[in-house]
C-alpha cells in the first residue's frame, strides 16, 4: 500500500454537531501538501487514534482545550512518519505520534504531545495509539494515580470492554483487585471474563435500572471499594448504590451524555457519596504528560509477559473517517478504535 498522497486530504468541522455526529457536520476536502515552517516538521500521518474526547472538542464549551474551530480539521492524536524536518531534533523518516488532526499530512512543531517512537520496539506502531499511547497512560495513572487499589479490594468498570476499560481491568487484578466489568452485549462481556481475566461481568444492555443494580449485588454483595467511570448516568447511578465505606470513584469519561441533546444527565444518588464517606476524583490524561515514559515502561514489561492483552479495531481509509468515529458511541468497536489513514 502506498504511504504517500499527492494531496492533502482534511476532515474539516462545517458546523456543530447536535445530538450523534451525522456526515454533513464535516467534509473531507483536498489541499495542496503544507510545507513545515522553522522549528517545525511535516508528518504524514498513518493512523490516527478515534477517541469519545473529539465529541467534546467538537462542542464550543469551557473544557482543559480549546474547541476545535470550524472549519479546521477534526483534532486527533496521529502516528505518522516525518517527510521533512525544519527542527534539529527530528530527522526524515522519524515516527512520531502528536496531537494532530485527521488528515494525510500534519505540520507539527515540538510541543508536550509530539514524541519520537521506535516502530522496532513494538509488534505494530499502532500501539503508541493503544496500550502504549494516552488509552494506556490513562489506564495507568488512573488506576496507579487515582484509584491506588489495594490487594484484596473490588474494582467496579463501567465501560469495562472498551479501550481504556479493559486496560484498566487488567492493571487492577495485576495489583490484586477482585474485578467486576460492565459492558454491552454478552460476546463483550465474555470478553471481559475470557479474555481480560474480569472475575465478573455484568451485561447492562436491555436491563432495567432495578435488574442492573440486583446483577452488581450479585457480584459484589458487599459493595466495592472502587469505581472506575467510563461512562455515566444509569451506570454511575447504580454503581454509586454499591459503594462500600470510603470508597473511590475515578471520573474518566462520561460517554453516555455526550451526545444528549438535553444537557448533562448527572448523577442523582451522589448522596451516597454522604452515606460512604466516598471521594469522587476526576482524572485527565494530559496531566501526566511528562510521565508517559514511566507508565509505558510498565504496560510494556506487561505486554512483553502475556499479563496484559490489548485489543485494536482498525478501519481503513479517510474516507470512512466519520461513521468509524460513530462506533464509538454504537458500542460496536472490538478495542481501541483506529483509523489507518496511509
Ligand atoms: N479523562 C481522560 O483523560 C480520558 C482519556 C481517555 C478516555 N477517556 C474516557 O474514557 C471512556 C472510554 O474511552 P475509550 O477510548 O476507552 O472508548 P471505548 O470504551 O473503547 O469505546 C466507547 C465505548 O463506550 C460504550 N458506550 C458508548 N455509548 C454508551 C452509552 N450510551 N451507554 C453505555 N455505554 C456506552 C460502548 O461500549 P458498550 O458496548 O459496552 O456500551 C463503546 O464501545 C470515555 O468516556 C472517554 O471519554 C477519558
């Protein structure tokens, strides 16, 4: 397959969106090749990370960065390989993965995100978008960071078969955690226990809120000690119903909400965070930037050991940019969602 484009194809933001992303809130057009200013770099980019993050940047609010503007490329962490090099410390051919957007070709300049990698030193270059990138990281210091579990304690996982869900679910039972996995469908949740070593998994699809807090009774019937949330509203209700005393709940991401139409859902039992004397703590990625190296080095002894497994779902092509990012939000992404754009 050729890696070179004659053009630069851009998946530009016309207008925002309302509710689920439809086609017509982007259009994918073609440029001429940019060329790097000094201290800059040309990067063609290979694959690009689809994360529930770009639903956020899509929408003009107050958040940790600005909204992406219209008109501009749809904001999206790359892999890609440098063409040209104005900035002494990246030479022609490096790998590189930034924060950059999803087109054939990014100009990038150094900045807390851009990174060399070694495409040698892994099976495939696109775990520096998956186990070895921010889903990673973010497993990492989330679970390492914020939730700081301890033998013996149990772990709840909403969103658990995802990306970051199922990385998560992995880190804990490696530090001892019990681990109980919510996710949709029973072949994901099969997932979880088969394959992810989950000690429980509960299906929350077609289950009423009473059914679905009688399965996390079930699983935990003396309640858990951590929450990790991937997801919000019904989930996080229930789960908030099952904290043991003092226990942690790590905010990661909301996905539930993020295309509602009717503003944030929230949650309504936060009461028990009272009964619990529990603390909720919100965690953000870009906080731990400047420790990516340590939380790699682990997610890589592990990877190297078979006690860790990482599940990519790739799609193909540019083009297919936007009902790919959709399945994010249809659930049918099997592992970190990424896009092969070279
Ligand atoms: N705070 C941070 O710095 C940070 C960094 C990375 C990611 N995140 C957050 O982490 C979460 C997971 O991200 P990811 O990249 O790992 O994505 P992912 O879990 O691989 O994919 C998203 C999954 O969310 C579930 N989902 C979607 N809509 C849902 C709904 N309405 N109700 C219940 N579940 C729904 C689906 O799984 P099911 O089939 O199981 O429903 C879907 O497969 C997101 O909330 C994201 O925003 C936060």
């Amino acid at each position: 397959m050729s890696t070179t484009a004659e053009r630069n194809r851009r998946l530009l933001v016309r207008r925002r969106p309302v509710g689920l992303p439809v086609t017509e809130d982007f259009e994918l057009v073609e440029v001429p090749i940019p060329k790097p200013h000094d201290r800059a770099i040309l990067v063609r980019n290979h694959f690009c990370s689809l994360d529930p993050a770009i639903r956020g940047w899509l929408e003009d609010v107050p958040s940790y960065m600005p909204p992406i503007a219209l008109n501009d490329p749809v904001r999206a962490i790359t892999v890609g390989r440098v063409v040209t090099s104005r900035h002494p410390d990246f030479q022609t051919g490096d790998w590189v993965v930034g924060l950059n957007a999803i087109e054939d070709y990014s100009i990038a300049a150094p900045d807390a995100f851009l990174r060399i990698v070694d495409p040698a030193a892994v099976p495939s270059v696109t775990l520096y978008l998956s186990a070895l990138g921010a889903v990673g990281v973010t497993a990492y210091f989330g679970v390492m960071e914020v939730c700081r579990p301890r033998p013996g304690e149990t772990i709840l996982i909403n969103g658990a078969a995802g990306a970051v869900g199922s990385i998560v679910g992995q880190i804990a039972r490696l530090k001892g955690c019990r681990t109980i996995g919510i996710a949709g469908g029973s072949v994901k949740c099969r997932r979880l226990t088969e394959r992810y070593g989950f000690d429980a998994a509960i299906d929350y699809r077609g289950k009423s809120p009473s059914a679905l807090s009688a399965a996390l009774a079930a699983a935990a019937p003396e309640g858990v000690d951590i929450v990790f949330e991937n997801v919000g509203g019904l989930l996080l209700d229930t789960a908030l119903m099952h904290l043991k005393l003092h226990a942690r709940v790590a905010l990661c991401g909301l996905i539930s909400e993020y295309n509602s139409t009717t503003g944030p859902v929230g949650a309504r039992n936060l009461w028990q965070l009272i009964v619990k004397r529990a603390t909720i703590q919100g965690l953000f990625t870009g906080d731990f930037l400047d420790r990516f190296a340590e939380a790699q080095t682990a997610l890589a002894a592990w990877l190297d050991k078979g006690l860790l497994v990482v599940d990519e779902h790739i799609e193909e092509g540019i083009e297919n940019a936007v009902p790919a990012f959709l399945r994010l939000f249809a659930g049918t992404n099997d592992g970190k969602l990424i896009l092969r754009i070279a």
